[in-house]
C-alpha cells in the first residue's frame, strides 16, 4: 500500500536519540508498567527490580523505544504526581544506565513528573490524556526530548465517559491531534520529535475505535507520525465477541497490521517479539529489505 504524502512543512522523519523513522519504517515502542493494578500484567512488573529486568527482556525481543508508566490508565487508587515520581523515575534512570542508546519514553499527562523523568534520561513524553496540562510541551521544548499528542475525547485523566458522541470521530481526532502538535511546535518541540496518537478507547468506544483504525490513513496523511496503542484493548475484546485480555493477541496483530499498511509508524505493545515479527511480514509485503527499522 503506497504511503501518505508527506504534508507541507512538516517532516516525514521522526527523530529521537539519534535515531531516524522515516516512512515505511515501524518502530515497537514495548510497555513497562510500574503500577500494582495494570489491565494487563496485574503488577507482574511493579517491583523495582521486575521493571528494569523487564525493560531488558523487551528490548533483547525487538523494542525500540521503551514506555514506562506509574499510573494505571483507568479508574483506580489515586497516585499523586509524588508518587508517579518514586515509581517512574527511579527506573528510567537504572534503564538508561543498562541500555544507553535505547528510547525511553514515559506515559505521563503531568509536567512536574515529565521534568524529573527528563533529568532521568527521557526521550519522549507519552501524553496520553491529549494536552491537559499545557506545560509538558513546555517540558519537552526545555529538554529537546519528543512528546506523544493524543486524542483522549477532552476527558479527564483516568475517567471513562458514558455515551460519548462525535459527528465525526476521525475528523475530530485529525483536527484536535494536528492543533496539539502544531501547539507544541510553537512552544519549540522539535517537529520531528512529535507524533500524534488516535488514542483507541480513550473517550471512544469500540465503535469509535474500530472507525479511527478503518480510517487511520486519514491521520498518517497530515505528515505527523502516526502511533497506535491498540494492544489487548477493551475494542479488541468486543470486537471479537466479549473476549478476555489474555485472549486478545490475535486481534491485536491483525490490528496492527492494518495500521501498519496504513502508514502508522510507532506501534505500543505489550509483547514486543511478535510485534516485531508481524511488523517484519507487513514491510516485506509492502517490498522493503529485510532491516530492522530505523537502523
């Protein structure tokens, strides 16, 4: 499938610690998640020492960029940016120091954490809650590190909407995704350390989420690069008639794969190996060498 034309002015390659993406290429951004009550891992990786050993194994499968992050993404026991601190900032750094040229990113909405976990080694800052806090591209701009702009449906962090409506899911999320970026851009983050984010599940549900990944070359063709986090989601699940989280695999490499043909550039998984191995068949499909990307 031929890629997006890149838009004007904006750069088709992304950028972050010395690392180049440009189109055609799919980077595996893998999840660590240092929190008691994940969705998924059920606080398999909430110890200090289980979160960097992991950060390790996701690497040695295939992971280009590494997420961590300290706050469960829905309803939950309340974390306080202190304590998002204590538990992300601690494993960036030991990160870092293990793995220096692998890209650290940190699923954070809050500024004061982003700035710690910059001085820790942070490479990008993973704003899934769509610019609640204006300050983090201020973050980002101060320490030239990349920032993740999302689509949350204008919710709160950690809150799930009920009946949430659009006239047109995907029109809003390209106009308020672009404005984000555009946003950080004029606060200096470097444009090709930003990438736009459809957010599945966050303020939408599963039909939502299906009619952004049906429609998700309407974003890779504004020029941003494109991430999904699709992994295990609750669309996943209900699309495939009510399964469990550990029963999502399959749907969610066939979703990846249509983002991928699609031209998304930054895939966030949970199981980085074969991700890595789905993204491999879709770009020797679509005729490129056999490479890992952005090497």
């Amino acid at each position: 499938m031929p890629m997006p034309a890149e838009a004007p002015g904006l750069s088709a390659v992304l950028r972050l610690r010395g690392r180049a993406f440009g189109p055609g290429d799919f980077a595996v951004m893998a999840v660590v998640n240092r929190t008691p009550d994940s969705f998924y891992d059920r606080g398999s990786t909430y110890a200090f020492s289980a979160a960097v050993d992991a950060a390790s194994r996701l690497i040695e499968e295939g992971a280009d960029i590494v997420d961590i992050g300290g706050v469960k993404a829905g309803p939950g026991t309340e974390v306080d940016p202190a304590e998002e601190i204590r538990r992300v900032a601690e494993v960036v750094a030991a990160v870092r120091d293990r793995h220096p040229d692998v890209i650290i990113s940190v699923d954070t909405w809050r500024s004061e954490v982003a700035e710690v976990v910059a001085e820790a080694g942070a490479d990008l800052l993973n704003d899934t809650w769509g610019g609640v806090d204006p300050k983090l591209a201020e973050v980002a701009a101060a320490y030239d590190i990349g920032l993740v702009c999302a689509h949350a449906g204008r919710v709160e962090p950690r809150t799930r909407p009920h009946r949430i409506a659009y006239a047109d899911v995907v029109a809003d999320v390209v106009a308020y995704t672009t404005d984000l970026a555009e946003r950080a851009a004029a606060a200096g983050v470097r444009r090709d350390a930003i990438l736009i984010d459809p957010a599945h599940d966050f303020g939408k549900n599963t039909w939502q989420s299906l009619e952004v990944s049906r429609r998700l070359g309407e974003l890779t063709a504004t020029g941003w690069p494109v991430l999904v986090a699709v992994s295990n989601k609750d669309f996943v699940g209900e699309t495939l008639g009510g399964l469990p989280v550990g029963e999502r695999h399959a749907g969610t490499l066939a979703t990846l794969a249509v983002s991928a043909l699609q031209g998304a550039r930054v895939f966030r998984v949970h199981d980085a190996a074969s991700a890595r191995t789905a993204l491999a068949v879709v770009a020797r499909l679509g005729g490129a060498p056999p490479r890992p990307a952005g090497r």
